[in-house]
C-alpha cells in the first residue's frame, strides 16, 4: 500500500507540473472551451440537480455554470466541509465523528449572498444554507489532479472526495484538463470510479466502469 501511495504522490507532482506549463491565458480559453462542451451535452440538458465544486489554482474553471444552472430552473449545490464537532443534518453520508471532518452538499440559490471562505481556502455554502443529500442528485462535477480511461481519479491525497463519492446517485463526471488524463493510475480499495470524463476538447464515456 505504501508503494500505491507514493506512486500516486509522483503522479501528482508530474501532473502538477503539466499544469504549470500552461499559462493562465490557456487556462481561462480551455476552461471555456470544457463549459461550452458540457452545456451541450444531453447530461447537463436532462440533470435537475447538479453538485458543482469551487475550482482550485489547476482546476478547470466551472463557476460560471453554477449561475447558469440556476438561471435555467436546475438546482445547483456545493459540498461544504463539516469538522468532527458539528453536527450533520443528512443520514446519507459518512459520520463526521469517524474522521478530522467530511463534506456534505448545500444548495446555493444566489452565488453572490450565500457563498463564503470554507476549510482550506475553498468556496463553500454558508452554514445557513439547505443541505441536501447525496442520492438526490443528477451529475456531479468532480475535480482531481488526476484522471485515467478507466474511469480512476487521482484526488489531492486526503480522501474526502472519495467518502462524498461513495454515496452519490446519478452520472458522476471527472473535470480536467487534457493534461491531467493519464493512461493508468494507481488504485485503492477506497478510490471511486467515474462514470464520465469532461475535458475542453472531449466527453470520455466511461459508464461500464462505475461499480466495477
């Protein structure tokens, strides 16, 4: 196992650095090119409620579909971190009181009232927001700094996307750019496979994978 996570480390570190060739000018073209895509796509057309994510530096940048969703009657929500103390209003996901803390997902109506500075610097729904649960939704948007063709995400090592995962209903779709698809990663028994992959120059159907 200790091999397995230091091989996922070096793949980080090599992905990292493919990223970090790309220039902020590419970075906004590409992310542009990714929502275009996706907005297309008859996953996005018939999803009723959609699970987003604050894009990190390296992360393709999907905000603005998250004012589009809503704008179009979808409801839009984002996780938001919940430490071992707080109380979790939701039976559909993992105790927080197991772990240093988990996500859970909010719904955001108005972007600009009800969105703050969470855990690690990540935008995230304010407190007062409603929290939904994971089975309700259509497709969710999962960022990494890894993906393969089988459907395989390499996250940022701590986990947390991997327990929201595992509870979530409908398409779960991995969002990266064309340098962040790898041909093999890694696996462990925690790891959750994708049902899609978005870049800004494809949609990679991967729908055999998930549940394998």
């Amino acid at each position: 196992m200790d091999a397995i996570r230091e091989r996922k480390q070096a793949l980080r570190e090599e992905a990292r650095g493919r990223l970090r060739a790309l220039t902020e000018s590419q970075r906004t073209e590409c992310s542009g090119s990714a929502r275009k895509l996706l907005e297309r796509h008859c996953i996005w057309t018939a999803a009723k409620k959609i699970l987003f994510y604050a894009p990190l530096d390296g992360e393709v940048d999907v905000w603005p579909l998250l004012a589009d969703a809503i704008r179009q009657g979808k409801e839009a929500y984002l996780p938001r971190f919940v430490g071992a103390g707080e109380p979790a209003r939701t039976p559909d996901h993992a105790n927080p009181g197991q772990f240093p803390g988990t996500y859970v997902i909010c719904r955001i109506t108005d972007p600009e009232s009800e969105v703050r500075t969470g855990k690690y610097g990540i935008r995230e729904p304010a407190e007062s927001c409603f929290q939904g649960q994971l089975n309700w939704l259509d497709l969710t948007l999962v960022p990494g700094v890894a993906f393969d063709l089988n459907g395989c995400r390499l996250g940022r090592g701590k986990g947390y996307y991997d327990r929201l995962l595992a509870d979530v209903s409908g398409t779960t779709c991995g969002v990266a750019f064309d340098e962040q698809i790898v041909e093999s990663l890694p696996t462990e028994p925690h790891d959750v496979r994708l049902n899609c992959i978005l870049t800004p120059t494809r949609w990679i159907e991967l729908q055999a994978a998930r549940g394998s």
